[in-house]
C-alpha cells in the first residue's frame, strides 16, 4: 500500500493537516528507531494514516515536540515523538515496501538496488518483531500463489491482501479489535489490491505481466476497459465503499475522527475516481 491512500486536502481542517504532518515526521523518526537510518527512506504516506488510525483506536495519545532532523536542520517543526505503536508500524512500511520491491523483480522489474538498501532494515524488523513479519510473509507468500495460479477474478486476487491487513488489524488492536474493525481493514486492503492493479492495467499488459482486470476482461487500451467494463468495475468498488463506510460507522474513536473519516470517506473514493480517469497521481502536499 504505497502511495494511494490520500486526504482530501479542500476538505482537511487546518489542525488535521498539522496532525498528519506531525505523524508524518514522527513515522519517519520511529523507522528510523526500529529499522534504522537508511529506511527512513522508504517512508511513505499510507503507513501515516494507518498511524493516525491505529493511535486513535487504541486510545494512545500522540505527544508532539518542535525539533530539528537532517532532513530540516534549520528550522524546527512539529514532530509526533516516536512511541512502541509507531516503531512497530515504522517495521510494517520496511517490511511492506521490502516485498513489494522483491514482487516487482520477480515480474521483472527494476529495484534489485533499492531493495539491497533496505535489507538492513529489514533484518532489524524480523529479529524486533517476528511476529509482525510472519504474518506479512503469510500472506505476502498467499498473494504470489494466488497469482500464480492466475485468479482471473479480481475480488479473488484481492483476497489475500484484504486478510493480510485484517490480521494486521487484530495483531495491533489486541483485546479492541471487533467485527467491525476487522471488517474496516479488510475492506480497506482490498481496496489498495484492487485500485494498484486497476492503476497498472496498461503497463502490466505491455509486459504480460499478472493482472486479476486483464485476465477477468482481456487484453486491451484502458480506455475500451472503462467504456466497455466500466459499470461492472465500478459495482466492484462501490461494494468496497459500502464496506468501508458501514465498519467505519460502528468503531468507537478514543480523539477526534475527523482525519480518518477524511481519507477514509473522501480521500479514497477521490483517488479511486482519478484512476477510472487515467490521469496521473498529483503530488500530495503537506503544506497549509
């Protein structure tokens, strides 16, 4: 999950875009703390919502500083001071991004180099938190089956990365986690299966690579899928959106939920509208 899962900026109060920068910073800082320096750079804005989500499921208070970090030597900023929750999630982004780099060089791409960066970091995660890296390595290994047994169906394909973050959710939450938390995360990791593969429909045809929507509606221009399939594919993900939408409204929040209900409920169909469209990913600015 890297890259899609987005606030809707127009529609963020002020004091929740501060927030999220905050975390932000303080994700950084906790990869920094659990997987080392070198995989602060695989940081990425996914694992921040999961941090303002999981810190307000779990009623752990974020407690923020002003500080300096190389990245800002001169001026300091508002930063969430590193805890065990965001160490533990600092370790998940490390993981995530380490086998999503070794899925791209078996379908092969390029990364062989950025992935040695991150193996290091990698190493600290498995000995600090076998737990956390068995349960990716489960179903990570569970995903690659699937698609090499070439599930043509794409709510199928997504299965494994749905159960994946439903587990996910029950290993952080502990003794809070319910239906309908489990329900939430497992919605919201079918969505990120679904809407990466829906996102790389045209370049995975270039390369013959696995694709759950090429194999579910053949080989063809991106623009004949939506015209074509468009309706059914649509009907995919509104079931998604259901799904979100009802968990979501039977989770109690210990703070404010108006960051998570942003992204959750505005952000997601958002993005999910600009891959239907075929336009390009915009830069998400943390800026106010």
């Amino acid at each position: 999950m890297f890259g899609y899962v987005r606030y809707d900026l127009p529609n963020l109060f002020v004091k929740d875009v501060m927030l999220y920068r905050a975390l932000y910073c303080g994700l950084c800082r906790s990869i920094g703390a659990s997987c080392g320096q070198m995989a602060r750079a695989g940081l990425s804005y996914d694992v921040t919502f999961l941090s303002a989500l999981l810190h307000n499921m779990t009623g752990t208070d974020v407690e923020i500083e002003r500080r300096g970090c190389f990245g800002h030597t001169l001026r300091k900023k508002p930063m969430a001071k590193p805890d065990p929750l965001s160490e533990e999630l600092g370790a998940f982004n490390t993981v995530l991004l380490y086998y999503k780099l070794t899925d791209d060089i078996a379908d092969g791409g390029k990364g062989r180099g950025r992935r040695m960066w991150f193996r290091r970091g990698f190493k600290r995660a498995q000995k600090k938190y076998p737990e956390l890296v068995s349960l990716v390595e489960k179903f990570m290994a569970e995903q690659e089956q699937t698609e090499r047994n070439g599930a043509s169906s794409p709510d199928m394909a997504a299965e494994p990365t749905a159960k994946l973050m439903e587990s996910v959710s029950d290993h952080f939450l502990k003794e809070r986690a319910t239906e309908h938390t489990r329900g939430l995360f497992y919605a919201l990791g079918k969505w990120v299966y679904l809407i990466d593969a829906l996102d790389d429909f045209g370049e995975d045809a270039a390369k013959k690579a696995y694709n759950p929507f090429l194999l579910a509606y053949g080989e063809k221009s991106r623009e004949r899928l939506m015209e074509e399939n468009g309706e059914e594919i649509s009907f995919l993900f509104d079931t998604v959106f259901y799904a979100l939408r009802e968990h979501l409204a039977h989770i109690d929040f210990s703070f404010n939920r108006d960051l998570t209900d942003n992204v959750i409920l505005r952000g997601i169909p958002m993005e999910t509208a600009r891959v239907f469209k075929g336009e390009k990913r915009p830069v998400m600015t943390l800026r106010v």
